[in-house]
C-alpha cells in the first residue's frame, strides 16, 4: 500500500486546462482558414469524467485504508461546496436573463431545464426535449451543459457504495470488478450507439467506464508501486498527449460518442494521469503555471460559457469570429470573478452550519419559482399581462412559431415511418390502397415534414405515406439517426406500384454553400452571395435515378420551397430594443429570392432523368411576407423559423396549393 495521502498534481490541473478550453472553442465553433478545427471539442467533458473518476476513488479508498472508513456527510459536504453555489449562481442568472428577453415557451424550458440541473437529472431532461447535442438547435439551450453535471452526480451517489462494498467484502477482487463493470460499460455503449445514440450521449452507464478509468488508476497508483524511471514513464505522456489532441482535431459529428471510439482519447488521459510528473516533460507542461490558472477555473468557465454562447445565439443568430472572440473573452473574466467570489470563499472559509443554510434557503426559493413557471399553465397569461404592452403585440405577432409543430400527422392512412415499425407496414398500405386511387409517398427532410403535413391536411388525399425525417437528406445525414432512404428503398420500393407517386422534397439551402463552402449557411443569404452545391444536386439525382429505375410509379422532385431566413423571434427583440416592428422581418429575406431564383435555374437544367422535376413554384406561390391569412381568415405568421412553416402554413398551403403536377 502507498501512501494514501492526496498530494496535489499540477499536471491534473493541466488537464481540465484542456478539457475546458477544447469544449468552449467547440461550443465556439470557430472556422479558421475554412475549416473548424475544433470538431472533436466535445471529448473534454470525457476527459472530467475521468479526472473526476480518478479523485473520487482515491478519496474513497485513502480513507478506507487509512481509518477504515468512510464518512458520505463529509464527501458530499465537500462536493456540494464544489458544485452546487456555482451552479445556482449560473442558474440564477441565466433565468433573470431569460426571463427578461426569451419567450413564454422559452422561459418555460430554460424554467424546466434549470430545475432538472439542481437536481442533476438534466441528462434524461435533455434527452427527452432536444435534438442531437451538438445539433444546431441546441445551442440555443442555456443550460444543456448541465447533463454532465447529472452524469458525475449520479456516478457519485452509486459508486461510493459500490467501492466501499467492493472494498470491505471483496477487497482481493475489487479491481477485477471495476475493470468488469468498465468492460460492460463500455460495450454498453457501442450496443447503445447503435440502437439509440442520443439516449447513448446522456446515460449514466454509458459514460460509467470513462469515470471507471479514473478509479482504475486510483487503485493502481495506491496498490502498485510504480517506477519513475525509463523509458514508458518518458514516453507514454507524450503518447497521451498526442491521442488527445488527435481527438480534438480530428474527431468530429460523426464520430460515433461514446463508443470504441472514445477509447483514444480515455487512454490518452489515462497515460498522462498514471504517467506523468513534475519531472518529465508533460508534467512540466501541463504544470506551467498558465494551464494551472485555467485549469482552477475550469469548473467555473464550463458554467458561464454555455449560457453566453447561448443568449448571444438568441439575440444575434449566427456569430462572428469576433463575435465568438467576444464571448470567450467575456467567458474568462466572468470566470475569473466566479471563482474567486463565488467558488473559493464557499469550499474553505464559510462555515458548515452557515453554508447550510445559505445553499437550503437559495435552493427553496428557487426551485419553487422554477417548479411554477415550469409547471404552470398559467404563466403564459401572466407574462402577457405584465410584460410591456409592445412587447405582448409582438409576441402575439409570432405566437404561431412558438407552437409544438406536429412534426408528422400520424392516422390510419396519413402516417410517417422511417424505420422498422412495430405493425406490418405492408398489410396497413394496402388496406389504405383499398380506399384510394394511388398512394403518395413523401420522401425527404425537416421540408419534406412540411410537404407531407400539407399532402395531409388536403381532402384530396386519403393515403400519404411519409418517409421523412429532419436533417438527413441523400447527399449526408446527420451522425447516427435513421436513414430513411435506405429503409425506403429496402422496405417500402417493393411496397410501390405503378399508379402510385413518389415525391422527393429537401431544403434549398443544403444545395447552397457560402464563402467557405457551407451548407445552409445563413452567411449566404446575409452577404447575398454563394455558390450552387453542384456536387449535392448530382447525388440527389443519382438517388432519385435509382429509386425511378427499380418501380413504375412517378417519381417526381418537387424543388425547394422559398425560405423566410430571419428569425421570427427577432421580431420580438427588435421590439424589446427599438420599441417598435422592423418593417424588414415582416416579409423574407430580400437575398432569399434572388438566390432561390439562381437555385432554380441548375434545377430546371435536370435532363435525361428518369425522375422529373418541377418546380415549387408550379405547387404554390410563397408569398414574400411573412404575415398571412389562415384559412380560417384570421391573420397568422406562416413560417416557423428561418426555413420552414407553421402549421398555420401548412394548412392554408394544402387548401389552396395546385396538385396538377401530379398528374404530368
């Protein structure tokens, strides 16, 4: 047995110095030189979890050795010193902030969001209302960031009890179940990556065997007697080093996380925590004196970061460099003020009994006005009855965008499948073919979910059978969601027949790049300036050439619909700031139809296919502004965002739409 006493390694320091900046210029999303460099940013937050591993298993077993025992009262004193006045100071803040500038609906989350993060269960919240982390959408999510916090604390409620267990009744065999339980973990993980990769990203066991790695090396460095000569302990830092940063620079989006994958980086941190020192060149490196200073806020910048790239993405939409540069900035001077105010004075020189009361007294309030605004189906109503007069009208302007969008309509015979379903797909079509001329299959992206909501709002169609799905189009998909297109050529095609239709629709955007070669870029509509993606127009093609080969049906290419390319929500804040409605955001973007009308002319271009395109246009007209009337008369905002529609949309679209192509 080594010493059980924790000696302080500036070196770990070093580490959650990486950890910490590789996540904020991930979030940042920086593009230098064409090319963001910083894709595989997200492994930071493993590379806590095992420095987080590594300390509390050392806390847990230098206690049990060295008094034989070990006390819960003070290990979780000490880690709600650590965590918990942080983090309701970042939860405060953020809610005033919200509650000042967001929406109703907005409020509500960020409400919802904040009080899942006290109780460190955001991880299930998160994965239950939001997209794929590190999709778009949410980075509009303030306090997203806090599922890691969920994972650590659960992994801090269960593996006290498990190593003391481990360590009193199976104390010869306590690696063996460690290194058993990170194996299951680990092939835990790959399954789950597999079957469902978002519920993969936010589970406690899926990230257990990355905290296990830590108390892997705990225990070897408390039982094993290692040399700090030759040439491994030299050269293995160095190696780890290097694993890490290949992981930062080279993984990306679809890179499968966690899985096999994240063993590069693990191992990487692993080398350096079970080999490095103060003698040896990374020990040195890590341990400069400017990589300890960040890594003493980490905890502190990994707080703040978040919900400042957030709000600023609210207000402003897409960021500049400087912009980013801005934020990061602002980031580490709030950092900064944080820890010494804020985390220092709480972990050493308040009093327990005063803590107590402070943090109890704090938390009270706040989840009960968190659980209210959250919870309550009143609050909308009392905002609009409080808030400034201007700001209600716009609101109530742009209420329709704020909406749950009925992503897909799901009867008997208007339905949606992507995958494998748990009925016989073939048995349900045709008894819907039984009731109707043809059947209208619907294939594409979030666009094509607009498309087939209005083929279902029509009366003049009784069996739409959708296959669509947000952000996978035939030129790529999002990393590890279902690929409707396969699932449709193998699956539905044989499902086809000759009097039936097949409609492929996709965003217009995607078939856009800016400057720097990105897809749907709102830089491209701002600068009124970018290229036709040629290289995706042709992919589409081939798709469509194969699935036309393989039935007699039509396949039609029902081309891209205009795209309103402002935020709605900025109408709100335009209020907010100059008292009154740009006249600008009330109608689309002035770029937008200049780069359609490009789009469309490569588009018309598609010859000798055995598919047939048609333009949106010949469907139906999108008015150039944004306000319209619904069909029931009323006035109503018709898109949802910068590029889709409202139900309101849809509906008036499906009501008055020209469905002759259909029959060309």
């Amino acid at each position: 047995m080594n010493s059980p006493k924790l000696s302080y390694r500036a070196e770990i320091d070093g580490l959650r110095a990486i950890a910490v900046v590789s996540v904020v210029l991930y979030h940042a999303k920086l593009v230098l030189f064409g090319r963001n460099w910083f894709e595989g940013g997200f492994i930071g937050v493993d590379i806590f979890f095992v420095i987080s591993g590594y300390l509390i298993t050392r806390i847990i077993l230098s206690e049990l050795h060295s008094r034989g025992s070990f006390s819960f009262l003070n290990f979780y004193e000490r880690r709600a010193r650590r965590i918990l006045p942080m983090l309701l100071a970042v939860v405060v803040t953020a809610f005033a902030y919200g509650f000042l500038t967001l929406l109703p609906s907005e409020i509500r989350e960020l409400s919802l969001s904040s009080l899942f993060s006290i109780f460190f269960t955001s991880n299930f919240f998160f994965f239950e209302i939001t997209t794929e982390y590190g999709a778009e959408s949410s980075f509009l999510k303030p306090m997203l960031h806090t599922w890691s916090l969920g994972v650590e604390e659960q992994f801090y409620l269960v593996f006290p009890i498990l190593a003391i267990v481990a360590f009193k009744f199976f104390n010869k065999h306590f690696l063996t179940i460690i290194v058993g339980l990170s194996l299951l973990s680990l092939q835990f993980s790959e399954l789950m990556e597999v079957w469902n990769s978002d519920l993969n990203f936010y589970l406690p066991f899926s990230r257990f065997w990355e905290l296990a790695v830590g108390s892997i090396l705990a225990y070897r460095e408390l039982n094993y007697r290692t040399s700090d000569e030759g040439i491994a302990t030299k050269l293995l830092p160095i190696f780890g080093l290097y694993l890490i940063t290949y992981s930062i620079l080279f993984f990306d989006e679809k890179t499968p996380h966690p899985s096999i994958n994240t063993l590069v980086p693990i191992v990487g941190v692993a080398l350096i925590i079970g080999f490095a020192s103060a003698d040896e060149l990374v020990g040195k490196v890590l341990g400069s004196k400017p990589l300890v200073w960040v890594g003493l806020i980490s905890y502190s910048a990994y707080l703040w970061h978040f919900p400042i790239f957030a709000f600023y993405r609210i207000e402003k939409g897409s960021l500049s460099n400087f912009d980013k540069f801005e934020v990061i900035i602002g980031t580490a001077v709030i950092s900064v003020f944080g820890y010494f105010l804020i985390e220092k004075p709480f972990r050493k020189k308040i009093k327990t009994k005063t803590f107590v009361v402070v943090l109890t007294s704090v938390s009270t309030l706040l989840i009960v006005c968190l659980s209210y605004v959250g919870f309550s189906k009143g609050f909308e109503k009392l905002w609009v009855d409080y808030s400034q007069k201007n700001k209600v009208n716009a609101y109530l302007l742009i209420r329709d965008t704020q909406t749950r969008w009925p992503y897909h309509l799901d009867r008997k015979c208007i339905f949606n499948v992507i995958k494998q379903p748990s009925y016989d797909l073939g048995e349900r079509i045709s008894s819907c073919r039984a009731q109707s001329e043809g059947v209208i299959y619907v294939m594409g992206d979030s666009h094509a979910i607009n498309l087939f909501n209005m083929f279902g709002y029509s009366n003049q169609f009784s069996t739409v059978v959708g296959s669509t799905q947000g952000s996978c189009r035939p030129h790529g998909c999002r990393k590890n969601i279902p690929n409707q297109y396969n699932y449709f050529k193998e699956k539905i095609l044989p499902l086809v027949k000759s009097k039936d239709t097949i409609i492929f629709h996709q965003s217009g955007s995607y078939l856009m790049a800016d400057r720097n070669g990105l897809n749907d870029s709102q830089r491209t509509f701002d600068e009124g300036s970018g290229s036709i993606d040629v290289e995706n127009i042709i992919k589409v093609g081939n798709f469509l050439n194969e699935i036309a080969n393989k039935v007699e049906a039509k396949v039609i290419w029902l081309g891209p619909f205009l795209e309103y390319r402002y935020n709605p929500k900025k109408i709100v804040s335009q209020v907010r700031k100059d008292g009154s409605v740009k006249q600008k955001y009330l109608k689309v973007h002035p770029n937008s139809p200049i780069l359609f009308d490009k789009l469309e002319e490569v588009l018309n271009t598609i010859e000798g296919n055995k598919f047939h395109y048609v333009s949106f246009g010949e469907f139906y007209q999108v008015e150039h502004i944004a306000i319209v009337k619904g069909v029931d008369g009323s006035k109503c905002f018709q898109f949802r965002d910068t590029d889709h529609f409202t139900e309101c949309g849809e509906r008036r679209i499906a009501e008055s739409a020209n469905y002759d192509f259909l029959s060309y």
